[in-house]
C-alpha cells in the first residue's frame, strides 16, 4: 500500500477541510510507531508495489500548520511537504476574495516562518499563485500560476 495523504487546517471547526489537533496527534503518534514508513513525497512513487508507505502532506500553508503539525512532525522525524498559494501567503483563505461557507476564513502562514521552517528541513511546495480553479484558466494563466508560484518560492526562500 502506498498513498499520500493530504491535510489542510488543524482547527476545532469540523469544516470539509479541518482536523483537530488531538486527531493529528493520534495521527502523528501512529505514524511515528513506524508500522508503516513515511516517506518525503518525492520518493513515493518510486518504492516497489510491496512497500507500505505514506507521503504525508499540507496544503494551502495555514497558520495552524506552523503553530501545531510542524512542530509535531519535526519532533517525530516525519517528512512533510507543505504546499504554498505563493501570492496569499501571510493572508487568509478567502480563495478570490470570498469565503467559502462550510470552511472558516483563517490565516495562512508568512514567508518570515516559512524560510525558518525550510532552515528546519520543511519541503515547501507550489500550490499555484492565487490558489485559483486551474481546470478553467487558459494555457497562459496556467504558466503563470504555475510557473509563477515556483519563482516566488524559490525567490522568497
């Protein structure tokens, strides 16, 4: 079994998109027994098809994942990659400036704990510039998104 498994907040709102913290917790500390390996995530394709393992992920760079999961992680020896909207960093997740009604608008993480977290051993990742639907954006609004939001990460950090 491989898989990669893909967390946002850590917060107490049981939205679509949240874990609470005595959750990851649970979660860490299984992981950490080792009774499945986890890997960085650019080696998890590449491991033979009898090797259980789990590339452990973060999108969207909340606030919550400096304050709570990293300093979790990192305690435990686990890789993580978490993957940034380069241009919201250090904003919030009203995705184009709205609030989605099931999620909580919540901060996102600076680029000053990011550059400490990557000091630290975090893989940060592009998670595109704005955070904009990409399936409906033209070839030249992918490039930039895309592209652009590697630019970013690589001149920021």
């Amino acid at each position: 079994m491989r898989a990669i498994l893909t967390y946002h907040s850590i917060d107490a709102s049981a939205s679509p998109i949240s874990i609470d913290e005595a959750t990851l917790r649970r979660h860490v500390a299984f992981f950490a027994t080792k009774r499945v390996e986890v890997v960085p995530l650019e080696r998890i394709g590449a491991l033979p098809d009898d090797v259980d393992a789990v590339a452990l992920t973060f999108d969207d760079g909340f606030e919550s994942f400096d304050r709570c999961a990293w300093p979790l992680l990192r305690e435990a020896g686990l890789p993580v990659t978490l993957f940034v909207a380069s241009q919201r960093v250090g904003t919030n997740n009203a995705w184009g400036g709205r609030a989605h009604p099931s999620i909580p608008t919540l901060p996102l993480v600076g680029w000053d704990a990011l550059r400490r977290m990557a000091a630290e051993g975090l893989a940060i990742g592009s998670h595109s510039r704005t955070h904009t639907r990409l399936t409906s954006s033209s070839a030249a609004e992918l490039a930039e998104e895309l592209a652009g939001s590697a630019t970013d990460i690589e001149r920021e950090l």
